[in-house]
C-alpha cells in the first residue's frame, strides 16, 4: 500500500509564524524541514503515519538539503506551479494532503483531488 502524500508549501508556511524569517529564508526553511522529520513515521492526527513528506521550496530556500526523509522540491520558478505538479503526480487513488494557507492553490489542488490543511497542522 502506498503511503499517503504530505505536500508542505515551505514559503507559506515559514510566512504564517513571524519570528524573523525574512532575515534568513534558507535557515527558516531548514528549521522546518527538520520539524517535518517526525511526521515522515507519525503522520498528523487525521493522516496516520508513515507518509511521504514534500517539503515545496522556492527563492533562497531552494539550496537546502534533503534528510531525515523529507524529500525537498526545488521549484524552478513559482512553488505553487511545482506544488500542483506533485500533486499531479501522486498517483490515482493516493491521498495527498497539501499545506498551505493559500486561496488560489487551495482552489487548484482541491481540483486535483487533494486535501488541504493549514499551515498550523504542522510543526512550525
């Protein structure tokens, strides 16, 4: 059986919690990728665990590494297109979760079949 898809909008996500991370985009987006970590075997509350984590990364964040198998997508240009395209890809019959607080890709991935939850399902 596959795992379930947890797609995290990196960009959105850091932007939801105000504790400077505009000073260091790459050092906020690896403060979550680490917080993601855990999920990877526990899962959330209403996704249990293990599932595959997408940590969606853009700008400065795009040179973080992967680990703890939190797989990183580097977008090439704007996260939410390459957010859709994980999306896209997951598979007939996955479930997939995508994190976000965005309208506009909310919208698109919900067409897609996606689940969306907001930035404070996941550690921050």
């Amino acid at each position: 059986m596959t795992p379930a898809l947890l797609v995290v909008d990196g960009a959105n996500v850091v932007g939801s919690k105000p504790d400077g991370w505009w000073r260091d985009r790459a050092g906020a987006a690896v403060r979550l990728r680490d917080k993601l970590v855990p999920l990877t075997a526990a899962g959330l509350p209403d996704l249990p665990g293990p599932v595959e984590v997408v940590l969606v990364v853009e700008g400065k964040a795009r040179d973080i590494p992967e680990t703890g198998g939190v797989r990183v997508e580097r977008a090439p240009g704007s996260g939410d297109d390459t957010i859709v395209d994980v999306v896209a890809g997951a598979g007939a019959g996955r479930r997939v979760v995508v994190v976000t607080a965005d309208r506009g890709l909310r919208e698109r991935v919900t067409a897609l079949g996606a689940e969306v939850r907001g930035p404070s399902s996941v550690p921050r």
